[in-house]
C-alpha cells in the first residue's frame, strides 16, 4: 500500500575454493517506489556504495541534478524520487564460503501524488 517500507536485501556467496574478488551487488529500484536516502546498509566495512538516476548508465556516492534558482543553473542533491538503482563495489575479496549483502529501503510511491502515475 502506498506509504509501506519495503527492505530490499541482496546476497553474495563464495561458492568458489579460493577468495573472489571484483565482487559488485547491483539492485534497480522499481517502478513504483522511492529511494528512502539514508537506509543503505551493508554486511562489511570495505564496499563502496553509488547510485544510479539514469537507469545504471551513470554511477555516483552522492548524484546531482541540475535545477535552476534565481535564474541560474546550480547543482542540488538528487531527489529520492530521481533514485533508479543502488550498487555495492567491495573492494576486497571475499573468501570461501563467505556472504556479503547489502541492504536499502524503499517506500511504495502513492499514485494520486504523481496523477495516477507510478
């Protein structure tokens, strides 16, 4: 229902004998939700989180949009609502065995809000 919380989780696991490394968890944020900023978590200290507004073609920690104010174009922190997808780079390795996930929220966008739209 619009306004419920969903927790989106994805998980990696070694099923290799030896470490892996190059490890990268990328989730698309669907139609019909919104980013909830602040609720990324992740399983371990050494992953690197960016985010998508342009369906994954572009990558950043912290997105700009452009908007104008008094007449000029000036760079402002991405809306939740521009969020497309939420990646995980871990920089290490991940040895055998071994799980890494990582976590984000997202609230159910409410059709009336955007004229029936989701």
């Amino acid at each position: 229902r619009p306004g419920d919380v969903i927790e989106y989780r994805l998980t990696f696991t070694n099923h290799q004998d030896g470490p892996v490394t190059q490890v990268v968890l990328n989730d698309p944020i669907p139609v019909g939700v919104v980013f909830v900023p602040g609720s990324v978590t992740a399983s371990r200290e050494d992953l690197r989180v960016e985010y998508s507004i342009d369906s994954g073609a572009t990558w950043s920690t912290d997105p700009k949009v452009e908007v104008e104010e008094a007449g000029e174009m000036v760079l402002r922190p991405a809306p939740a609502e521009a969020f497309t997808h939420v990646r995980w780079t871990i920089t290490g390795s991940v040895n055998p065995g071994a799980q890494v996930s990582g976590r984000f929220r997202a609230r159910v966008a409410d059709p009336a809000a955007n004229g029936g739209e989701s």
